[in-house]
C-alpha cells in the first residue's frame, strides 16, 4: 500500500475521488440520445490511450490523491480488445485506503460471453444499460436489434456474481416514459437496481430539447403510485438519489442531472479516451495528460497539470441557464 496520499481538492473545496475514464470512442450501438445514426468520427488508434498509458495515469490518480473509485466507460468499453488485461492492471492499484473499487457502465451487448472474465479479472461492479423491454423500441433507441442479449447479459453479469449489477435507463418523454413502471418491475423481480437517469443536452445529433426530459419528480410520483417508495438518506458525492420500496422489493436510484444538479456534491473527473481530462461532463475546455505523458514529462510535472485543470472545475453546470453552452463532444466521445 502507498503512503498517506494528497488531497485533490477544487476551488469549492470538493475533493476529487472518483475517475471516470473512457477505453475507447467506438460502440457497437448508435443511441439515438448518444450517436448519430451515421457518419462519426472514430479517433485514430495512435491517438487513443494504450493500457499502459491507462494504467500510468490512473496511478497517479490513485496513489498521489487518493482516488478511490475508477469507472471505464466510452463509447462502448467492451469493444476495447484485450479489456481483461486492462482490468488485471487497474484491479491492483491500491491507495493509502485500500483497493479500488473498479466498475464499468456497458451496453451489455455481450456480457453474456464475457462476464466471468471480467468479473475474474478483478472487475467488481457494472451497470447495464437498458432502456426498454420492447424490442421494436429497443431497436429504435439504440438502433440495434440486441434486447435479448442484452437480457441475457444483465442475467450472465449477475450469475458472474457482479454485486451490485445496476440497470441504467435514460428516460425520453414520448419515447420510453410510458416504461417507468415496467422499469421498475423488471428490476424489482430480478433484484438489480434500476437507475432512472434524466435526459441530458449530449446528444450527438444535438436534437435535445428541454421538453423531452422526464424529470426526477415525475419518475419518482410515477413509480411510488404503483410501488410506495421512500427516499433514502443524502446520496454523498453519488450521482443517485436513491429510494427503497416500502414493502422491501429492493431500490431504486433517479440521476436528476437537468432538473435537480448535484454539482455541489460532486467528486468526479474524467479521462477521454485520448487522454483529455475534464473536470465536467460538461466543460467545454479539457487538459490534454497523454500529450504530456507522451511528451516524456515525469508524475510531478503531470500532477501539475491535474491540479491546475482542478482548479478551474466549476461550481455547477448552466443546463438550466440561457448561457448553457453545450460542450463541443457528444456523450460516447466524452465517457458518461
Ligand atoms: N456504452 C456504454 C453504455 O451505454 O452503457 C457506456 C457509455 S454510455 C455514454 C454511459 C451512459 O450514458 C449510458 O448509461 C447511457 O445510457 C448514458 N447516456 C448516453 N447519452 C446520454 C444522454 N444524452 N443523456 C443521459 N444519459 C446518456
Ligand atoms: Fe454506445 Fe453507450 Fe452511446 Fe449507446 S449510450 S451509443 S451504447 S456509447
């Protein structure tokens, strides 16, 4: 284990103890709310951190400050070759806490063949993501036709003893809003926790507007009509409010983004996959760490980096705001 680590710590006085990083920009889906249907842009494999780089900068991370969870994310971290390998590399960092806890947020497209490798690997956590039970629907949203593997995914990463396996469901009003409470059943009868997340403006085809986000009162007033829920105590620095059903079935957790901003909580930056750091996942300037680290500089001239970036985290999005701008990457190419 390393030595007593050094807080990473915003203008706000918010520690840093989260990294968010993406393994790659490509994805086998093309969500309507993520990607164009057509015509992205995949970076170039030179440009996209190797898992050594990986590795560099999450210890880094990880023993200088303390950080205390990592996330891999993308685009679709799964269609990385190898992504085991990188798994074994991040599953052994410990800080001056302990280990990490390593998850990863996937489609879930191929968990059913892939989960106890990574589970074995040293991955301890993933959330699915899951937006529909009705295949037409599915197709629509995410423009594949993967409803069934998916299912058996999120059924394979439970039998891998994944724990917890979280569902994430981005809710669209007109589009699956009539699904909250089958959502909710779905997660209640297999015993996942179903994440209700707000619409947020990262949509690569910048249709979003205001009106189609369902909003965390009208999901949690929807559920609770058919299953009482309870809100649980404060979140934390966690993204989720989260609330139980009174009769025990399990949880559930809302990720109010648009209409109720946990900015003032928040414990977490992020890696693209080209090394870009962002302090938001929507700032509109970002700190290039490959480049340095390519560049030959050493850790302490990285972290000089890092904390100058960390000094210009903000206190809050302006989603809300008439000068919200919207940063110039779409969802897969920041890592949600
Ligand atoms: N491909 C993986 C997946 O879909 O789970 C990981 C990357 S994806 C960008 C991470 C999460 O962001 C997913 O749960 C996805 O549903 C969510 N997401 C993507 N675009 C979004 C948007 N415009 N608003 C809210 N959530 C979004
Ligand atoms: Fe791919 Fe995930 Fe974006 Fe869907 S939400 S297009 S699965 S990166």
């Amino acid at each position: 284990m390393s030595a007593a680590h050094q807080d990473l710590i915003d203008p706000f006085g918010r520690q840093i103890k989260d990294l968010r990083i993406s393994v790659t920009d490509r994805c086998n889906f093309r969500c309507t709310y993520c990607m164009p249907e057509e015509g992205m842009q995949w970076l170039p494999r030179s440009e996209v951190m190797s898992f050594e780089e990986i590795e560099h900068l999450s210890r880094l991370f990880v023993e200088r400050y303390g950080v205390r969870g990592i996330r891999l994310t993308g685009g679709e971290p799964t269609v990385r070759a190898h992504l085991p390998v990188l798994i074994e590399k991040l599953a052994r960092l410990e800080s001056a806490d302990g280990p990490i806890d390593l998850a990863m947020t996937t489609n879930g497209a191929t968990m059913r063949l892939i989960a106890p490798t990574l589970r074995d690997a040293g991955l301890r956590r993933v959330n699915i993501s899951l937006d529909t039970l009705v295949r037409e629907k599915f197709v629509r949203m995410t423009r594949r036709d993967e409803l069934d593997n998916v299912l058996d995914g999120i059924a394979a990463a439970q039998k891998a003893g994944f724990d917890p396996v979280k569902i994430n469901a981005v809710i669209e009003r007109g589009v699956n809003d009539d699904e909250i409470v089958d959502l909710a059943t779905f997660g209640r009868e297999r015993q996942v926790e179903v994440r209700f997340i707000e619409f947020m403006p990262l949509d690569a085809d910048g249709h979003w507007l205001s009106e189609q986000v369902v909003g965390q009162d009208e999901i949690v007033e929807t559920i609770n009509a058919v299953y009482p829920i309870e809100q649980m105590p404060a979140r934390g620095a966690a993204p989720a409010d989260r609330f139980r059903y009174l009769d025990g079935a399990g949880k559930i957790g809302v990720i109010p983004t648009v209409t109720k901003p946990f900015c003032g909580d928040c414990d977490r930056v992020r890696l693209t996959a080209e090394g870009e750091f962002r302090t938001c996942l929507f700032a509109t300037k970002e700190f290039d760490l490959l480049s340095a680290l390519r560049a030959g500089e050493n850790d302490d001239q990285i972290a000089a980096r890092i904390e100058a970036a960390v000094a210009t985290k903000w206190a809050g999005h302006r989603i809300n705001q008439v000068n919200f701008i919207r940063p110039g990457k779409s969802m897969s190419q920041i890592g949600g």
